[in-house]
C-alpha cells in the first residue's frame, strides 16, 4: 500500500504536522539534533511553497549562516528570497480567495498592511487592489 503524501502549503502546516509552536509565518528552523525532530519523514511531504532545507550535525547555527546558506543557494540575498516568497504567496492569496487585503498582510506576517501594499507595489509595479483587480 502507498504511502499518503501529505500537502504541506505554510509553514504553519508544516509546524502544526509535528506538534510545534508556529514562531514565524513563514520561516521555521528544525533543529535536527534534537530527538523529537530525529525521526522526521519528509519523504511523504508535498510541500506548496518555497522550501530551504540543510541537515546538519551542528546544534545551532547562527542566523548569519543561515541567511549565507540561502543566498548561496538561492543566488540571492535571504531577504531577497523571502520577499519573493512572500509576494509569490500574496499573488495567490488575493486570486483564490476573498480575504481582505489587511488579512492577507497579517498572514504574511506584516504587523501593519501599509508595510505590506508598499512592499508589494514596489515588486510589481500594482497595489494588491490592482492586481486582483488585473489577474
């Protein structure tokens, strides 16, 4: 019998599947020397948004590595690469579904919904408003 694969679309999914407590909407760190996360199975997860995994046998690593891992992998900077996520995830978020644009800025984890319309105006040349409106 197949194993089911199981849709992971936020990090909230992702956290929420092991029990964990969601820190950010759209960043989790698992540290891998930790025995509860020793055993995780990732070969039966889909995941539906953007992904950056490392294994490694150290217990931490500084978030100044982190962001280095991701624009070596990414060829670009981590802020770079998380914006992208984000504006990418707001694009869907505003055709698929009715959400307020306010609501959808709280879900990308922006404390206030100017910081995020300025954010995405300046990536696509529209507010969110406009996009929606366009797509």
């Amino acid at each position: 019998m197949a194993e089911r694969i199981i849709q992971i679309d936020s990090v909230d999914a992702y956290n929420k599947l092991y029990g964990w407590e969601t820190l950010h909407p759209l960043v989790t760190v698992v540290n891998h020397a930790n025995p509860m996360a020793r055993d995780l199975n990732h070969s039966r997860l889909n995941y539906g948004l953007p992904t950056v995994a490392y294994f490694a046998d150290k217990a931490c690593l500084s978030p100044n590595y982190f962001g280095d891992l991701i624009s070596k992998e990414s060829g670009t900077t981590a802020q770079r690469h998380i914006q992208d996520a984000v504006i990418e995830r707001s694009k869907q978020l505003l055709i698929e579904t009715r959400l307020p644009v306010s609501e959808i800025a709280c879900q990308l984890g922006f404390e206030y919904p100017q910081h995020f319309s300025r954010l995405f105006k300046s990536r696509t040349g529209m507010t969110p408003n406009e996009y929606r409106l366009t797509a």
